[in-house]
C-alpha cells in the first residue's frame, strides 16, 4: 500500500473529535477540491510502500484503540477494505474517511464511515456517488464542508432531499478561513438544523504543523 503518513493525535473532527486517535493517511486522490489542507497527500510520489502487516504492526506501537484510515481517498486503493479488517479483528475501534465518490460496497460493517458531499465551493459538486447512499447506516457520518451560503443551500438541499432519516449524524464543517464558524453557526441555529457544527479541534492545539 501507498502510505503518506502514519501518526497519532486528537482526532480534530467527526462526532470522536478530542479523542486520541492513530490517523493512517494513504496516498493518491482522485479529486483536487479548491480548500483541500492535505494536498501533500494527493500525489503518490513520496508515498512510502507497507505492507498490511506493517500498517498493523505500526499502529500497535501507539497504544491507541481509536484509528482512521483516511487519505487523500483511501479507498482508491484496494487493499483499503481487507486492511480495515485486520485493524478491526485486531481489537481496534476503525474510522474510515472518504470523499463519497468511491464505491462503499463490501466494506467490513464494523467499520464507522464518514463521508463526504462534496459542496459547489470545492468544485466537484454533484461528485457524491449517489449509489453510495444504499451503503450509509446510522452509524455512518456524512459531513458537508461549506465555504459559503451557496454551500450551506446546497447541503440543506441534499439532507431534505436524499439523506432524510438514513443517519443523523450530519456535520458541517466552515472553511477557513473563508467562513466565520459564527456565521455558519447562525445559519444552522436560524434554519433549526438538526446538524453538529464542527471546527477542526486539531488546527486550533497546532496551527499550520504538519503531521497533527
């Protein structure tokens, strides 16, 4: 497997935000939003090989029993499903973050997904796999990042449209600095959203450090 990077830290985001977590980020994406913060790890060209034991082998020296597979888009590459299956039989609590333009069929269903639908401001709107809605459960995570009201229209439509009652975990997550979190915040409170409000927890402990 092409690997970007391996580390552990406070997991910044989802419904697990504050928790230590052991962040696997694979290599190689098949988008390139216009606010993506991980662009290192779109190219494959620095990506170091593993194994799927030596993922699994790498990840025990953490003592961490919380992990996340994310990329990139991890499940560009194959050997993404098996290895979150030996993560899972190994004891390990599993998240798997994904852009929701791959196909999430024949995933373990221990594994937790948080999905992306991608908004207008990231320039693939309309990109999410619509299929993909038959694989979300509630357990599953779906998360919009917004830049701006054409996005926040834009997620309000598809939750009313074609999320409704699959899971109610929706998050909605500012771009900075491009949104005020205030803002975003007064948009959902005057909408009567049933969403979660996310600001990435990690950017505010370490701004701009690689690796956290």
């Amino acid at each position: 497997m092409l690997v970007s990077e391996i580390f552990r830290s406070i997991q910044g985001e989802s419904t697990h935000m504050g928790l230590s977590c052991v962040f696997i980020r694979l290599a190689g994406c098949n988008l390139r939003c216009g606010w993506c913060d991980t662009e290192y790890a779109q190219s494959k060209a620095k990506a170091k090989k593993f194994t799927i034991d030596q993922i699994v082998k790498e990840v025990k020296k953490y003592k961490c029993s919380l992990l996340e597979i994310t990329g990139g888009e991890p499940l560009m590459q194959d050997e993404a499903r098996p290895l979150a299956t030996r993560l899972l039989d190994a004891g390990f609590k599993v998240l798997l973050e994904t852009n929701g333009t791959v196909c999430l069929s024949k995933l373990d269903p221990r594994l937790i997904k948080i999905v992306d639908v991608k908004c207008p401001s990231s320039g693939h709107g309309g990109s999410f796999l619509m299929d993909n809605l038959r694989h979300i459960t509630d357990d599953d995570e779906v998360k919009f990042v917004i830049a701006d009201r054409k996005d926040f229209d834009y997620a309000k439509r598809f939750i009313d449209e074609c999320l409704k009652d699959i899971t109610l975990k929706v998050l909605f997550a500012p771009v900075a600095p491009e949104l005020n979190p205030k803002e975003l915040a007064e948009w959902i409170l005057k909408d009567c959203l049933q969403v979660r409000l996310q600001i990435q927890m990690h950017k505010y402990v370490w701004p701009d450090e690689p690796g956290r």
